[in-house]
C-alpha cells in the first residue's frame, strides 16, 4: 500500500491509474477505521480495479462544541488496517493542505441541509461538502463509497456529484451493526457499558419502524410516535434529537410510509450524539438510489 500526504501526488497516480484503464473506487474517511469502514473497502474493491481510502479528521464539519479536538487519531492502527483490508493507496492530508490560509470557497447546500442533523449541527454540511468536493476532485475517481448510516450525508453527496457535474457515481453502502444491532460508529468508543447498553433502543426502533411496515402500517406519524417510546428508554441521559419518516430522495417528511422512506433517529446519550436510520423496502429500491 503506497501512503501519500500531499492532494498533488495522489492526483498524478490515479490520473496515470486512469489512463492505465484502471477503474478507481475511493472511500473517504475520518480514520479511527472499524469493521464498517471494511464494509465499504470490500464494497470499493468489487466496483473497481484500484481502492483508495482517505483519512482527513476535517475540522470544517465540527461545530465549536463538538468533538474535533478528541476525535480519535489512532493513525498507525489505521494504515494496518487499511494494508490489511487491501487498500492499494491511503491518502492522510495534513490540514495545511486541504485548507490554505486564506481558503475562501465553501460548498453550501439549500434544501436536503433543511432538516434531520442540519438544524442541530450548524455548518457541519457545509464543512462535509467542502472538503468532499476537494477530496473527489482531487482522486477524480470512478466511484466513491459512502455508508448509509450516513444517510443525509450520502444523500447530499449523491446530490453533490449531479448538480456539479461530477464524474464519480456515488454507491451507498448498508450500515454495519454489532451482533446486538448497535450500528458500527467511531463514536461508540465514547460510550460507557451502561450507555452502550442504552444506544441499543436506536436500533430497537427502527427494528420496530420495519416490523409495523411489513405489517402494512402506513401511517408515519404513528409509526415515529411508536419509536420514539423505544428511543425513550434509553435512559435519563438520553435526549432525543428526532424521529423521523422522510423520503429518501428529497429528505422532507412523509405523511405516509412507502417502499424508500427512510426511518432516521437521533439521540444524544451523555455527550455522545448517535445517529441511525433505515431504508424502508430498501432491496425494491436499490436501483435508483445506488443502495448496494
Ligand atoms: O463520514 C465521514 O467520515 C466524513 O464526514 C467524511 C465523508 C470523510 C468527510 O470528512
């Protein structure tokens, strides 16, 4: 696996990977790599002939309050993880060269930011945009894959890629759980035993989203009043964020659930912010929104 710190090196050895006929698949990451991010390797490496990964903590997408200063860099871990998972080249920017100091360009998004994590995280879209749209046009790849846990991110980025006339197709790939459900997430090292016990109701309510829509339950109002009790059980330290049924295309909330409507739920447990989501019928929709 060849490790490049500098945008121009990478740029050079996937344009000549490109010329070479090489199909390059592109995971950009924040580092602290679990099985999850492995997922998306595996997933990258099935759609193409090269992969490669980034880890870039991007300070942009962090609000004053949040996490940035203790998110964590275990860097070394992170390369052997990446050599062993296949990487054929990691990409580790250092900040000066992602952001000069007099960067003035930001990438700002009007409709899909609206609403899930847009109103509790001001900025952070902008900051994800910005630096995805340094980052594709820097490895110009084929492909780039993105989890779904992610979802509003994905989808943003799906956006992203068609309003600027990208050339990269953007996959989105299921969300990697632990055997008990919780959904695979760097953040969930912040947890403690008892909150990581309290997290499993993110899951327990989507797990019941699902169920009363194979039941043939349509009304979303009721189905999200129905998570939202199971979310509610996550203890005193919990603060629910939101319960929501949105279209998957669009993000604006459904008045009635249909194959595609994603199911996303937020809750702050003690000081970490746990996010999760499914897509409802997601095999009959897969096509459309490149669900792999
Ligand atoms: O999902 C992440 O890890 C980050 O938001 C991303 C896409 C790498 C941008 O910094």
């Amino acid at each position: 696996m060849d490790v490049f710190a500098l945008p121009a090196e990478v740029r050079e050895r996937t344009s000549a990977l490109r010329r070479a006929g090489s199909r390059v698949a592109f995971v950009p990451t924040m580092g602290a790599l679990h099985a999850g991010h492995g997922s998306l390797f595996d997933v990258a490496r099935r759609h193409a002939d090269c992969v490669i990964a980034s880890i870039f903590v991007n300070p942009t997408q962090f609000g004053p309050a949040e996490d940035f200063d203790r998110y964590p860099r275990p860097f070394a871990a992170d390369a052997a993880f990446c050599a062993a998972a296949g990487v054929d080249i990691l990409f580790c920017p250092r900040r000066e060269d992602m952001y000069a100091p007099e960067h003035s360009i930001l990438v700002v998004e009007g409709a899909l930011t609206r609403g899930l994590c847009g109103p509790f995280r001001p900025g952070h879209f902008r900051g994800v945009l910005t630096v995805v749209t340094q980052l594709l046009n820097i490895v110009q790849p084929d492909v780039a894959v993105f989890g779904q846990k992610d979802a509003q991110q994905a989808r943003l980025i799906q956006t992203l890629v068609r309003d600027l006339h990208m050339h990269t197709r953007v996959l989105v790939a299921p969300t990697w759980r632990d055997p008990d459900g919780l959904a695979m997430s760097s953040r969930n090292q912040y947890l403690s035993s008892d909150e990581r016990r309290h997290a499993l109701a993110l899951s327990q309510a989507l797990q019941l989203g699902e169920t009363l829509y194979a039941q043939g339950v349509r009304d979303a109002a009721q189905v999200c009043a129905r998570m939202h009790a199971v979310c509610a059980t996550a203890g005193a330290a919990a603060v629910i964020e939101y319960v929501e049924a949105v279209d998957f295309a669009t993000l604006r909330p459904v008045v009635e659930l249909v194959d595609g409507t994603l199911l996303a739920v937020c809750v702050r447990i003690g000081r970490t912010r746990l996010i999760d989501n499914v897509v409802l019928g997601r095999a009959r929709v897969a096509r459309e929104y490149d669900l792999v």
